[in-house]
C-alpha cells in the first residue's frame, strides 16, 4: 500500500465545521446524514496541510467558486482503503473546471457513519486534473442512503492520483 499523509482531526475542527453547516447546507441530493460535516472537515484538512493552518479555510466564503482557488477539494467518510476512488458528479464537472481535485478520506468505522469522531484520521489521498476527471469513467455509485444516486460521477482509484506532494502551488 502507498504511504498517504494524513491530518488527525481535532474537537475545535468538528466544533467550527459543525457551526458552519447551517449557513453552508447545499439542497442537493443527499449521500449521507454528515455530508456537509465530511465535506467542510476536508477543506479544513486541505488547509492544516497546505498553510499549516486549518483555521485558514475558506468555508462560507467560496459559493459557488473552487474550495481554494485552482484546487477543489473531494472527501468521503468513509473506512478507508485503496479501493476508493476520488468522484466528481458528472454536473458538477462540467458546471466548474478547477485546475485540481484533491481527494480526502476521512477514516471512520463504518460506511454508515454519522458522526466523525476526535482523533479520526483523514487522508489527503492525491489529486487529479479537471482534464483526467473529464476523461474518467462514468457511474451512478448510488449513496449511503440507497442503490441509485440518481447522478453519475466520474471516477478516478485513489491508487491512480498523483500524491498531493507533487502538487503545482
């Protein structure tokens, strides 16, 4: 298995991503009951990693633009391992053209998880180009909640990314 950096995350990180979620909650299908928890805990990793930081987050402040400018960042809660993939939905992909995905897994227990505990770790599992997520595969992966998803997403095996330390800032 690859080596995968990781950040663990802490109390005060679960404490602001859980304020933020009222004022950020996007209405859109539903994957699970801690999306928008798992998805703002990913950018605050992406920050911890990249400025050393994780207060340096832009949460609340980039509607409808990249999560920190040429890079978009993807997470899943999710028990990890390599079989994973980064997803990007198919509306999403062609709506929004960052330069980079940067995919996150946030190791929890269960697939089912809806809460992400203290001390969980959360890998930064490598990034893509808006180009190779254009040309990915295409697939309903469905949700937590059910089979069907209703949308597809292009995918990419986290064995595939390129790791985030070759990233270009």
């Amino acid at each position: 298995m690859k080596s995968y950096p990781h950040i663990i995350i802490s109390q005060q990180m679960i404490d602001e991503a859980e304020r933020l979620v009222p004022q950020t909650k996007v209405e859109r299908t539903v994957a699970s009951k801690i999306d928008t928890l798992t998805g703002h805990l990913g950018e605050f990793v992406f920050a911890q990693y990249l400025f050393n930081d994780w207060t340096k987050h832009r949460v609340g402040k980039n509607k409808g633009e990249s999560d920190f400018g040429d890079f978009e960042i993807k997470t899943s809660a999710f028990p990890f391992n390599e079989k994973l993939n980064l997803l990007v939905r198919e509306d999403y992909a062609r709506k929004r053209k960052p330069r980079f995905y940067v995919q996150i897994i946030i190791d929890v227990a269960t697939h089912l998880a809806d809460s992400i505990p203290v001390n969980t770790r959360a890998y930064l599992c490598g990034y893509a180009t808006s180009e190779e997520v254009d040309q990915a595969p295409l697939k309903d992966f469905g949700s937590k909640l059910s089979d069907k998803g209703g949308y597809r997403c292009h995918y990419i095996s986290i064995k595939n990314l390129k790791p985030v330390n070759e990233l270009v800032l």
